[in-house]
C-alpha cells in the first residue's frame, strides 16, 4: 500500500467535507434569512375591500389616506344613507354598516334599523344631491340639496349638512359616527 495516495484520498475527503459543510451552511443561512423576509412581507400585506361602486385609484397607507379616496367614500357613503327608497332602505342601511367601527356598530345598527322601519311604514322615498365635500383629518362635511318623496307627491326640498366622523385602522376606511349638521 502506498501511503502517499492514501494520504491524498484521506486529505481529499476532509477538503471535499468543508466544502460541503460550508455550502450547507451558506443554504440554511439563506433559507434563514428568505423566510425571515417573506414573515416581513406577510405583516405588511393588507387586503382591503373596496366597495363595488369605488371607480376611481383609490390610495390608502397605513392611517392615511389621498384626499381622492376620502372623497370617493364619502360620496359612497352619501350615497347609502342618502338616496333610498322604501324597497331599498334596508338593504343600503346593511351595507353601510360594514363601514362602521366596531365600538359604534350595535348603537347605529338599532338607530338604523329603527330608521328603516319608519321608512317603510311611511313610504317615504329620499334623494339627496351633493353639492360640496369638504375633507378635514377625522371629519368629512358633506352639504347638499335633500329631496323627499311620498307616493308621487313632493314632500319638500331643503338644505342639508352631514358630518362623517372616521379614522382608517390598518389601511381600512371605517366610519364612526354620521351626524347631521343643524341649520
């Protein structure tokens, strides 16, 4: 037996070891470190849904929101709570209050719902036009002409002003309270 081919076998082995070694621990540093990264995309990741009548890019970061989206909700909003007759109320009344915060939802849910059932035994219809959205922080004023309907007949046209409290949790428009503004 030669010992010097031995020893080339023998030392062989161990560098082709640490070669081994090395790469095996540069691929689970890696695999350490992707999935460390993909952790971090997942918390950032948001999905939200937007409501089916929202036509324009709507940009939403954080708790933040473009005065565009602000504008495109209220109008939705507006759009629920304002224009409605007696076949439709309730239903309009159910998808806004998926916009509402959670803390507020059961005291508008019955004062909503208590709405509605006027609405129906009255066969009231409501149409309101928007005039002017003006945006601040936490607050959305929204002015308009209010036009009622009973049966064909015109129950009148007036003036309105109405205040959407709201704040956006975790990248989500959410609503805490609507108001109307005294004249």
């Amino acid at each position: 037996m030669e010992l010097k081919t031995y020893m080339n076998r023998v030392s062989n082995t161990y560098a082709e070891n640490r070669v081994l070694k090395f790469f095996v621990i540069v691929i689970g540093l890696t695999v350490f470190w992707n999935t460390i990264q993909i952790e971090k995309a997942m918390n950032r990741q948001r999905t939200i849904l937007v409501p089916p009548v929202m036509t324009t890019p709507l940009e939403i970061s954080g708790e933040t929101a473009s005065d565009r989206t602000i504008d495109a909700y209220a109008r939705y909003v507006i759009g629920l709570i304002g224009n409605f007759t007696p076949s439709t109320a309730r239903i309009q009344f159910d998808a806004l209050l998926t916009l509402f915060t959670p803390e507020s939802f059961q005291g508008i849910k019955t004062l909503l719902y208590d709405l509605a059932d006027r609405i129906e035994t009255t066969q009231v219809t409501n149409a309101f036009f928007i005039q002017q959205v003006l945006i601040t922080p936490e607050r959305i004023e929204v002015r308009g002409i209010n036009r009622q309907f009973s049966e064909s007949a015109s129950l009148g046209e007036t003036m309105r002003t109405y205040l959407i409290d709201f704040k956006i949790i975790n990248g989500r428009f959410s609503l805490i309270k609507i108001s109307e503004k005294p004249v």
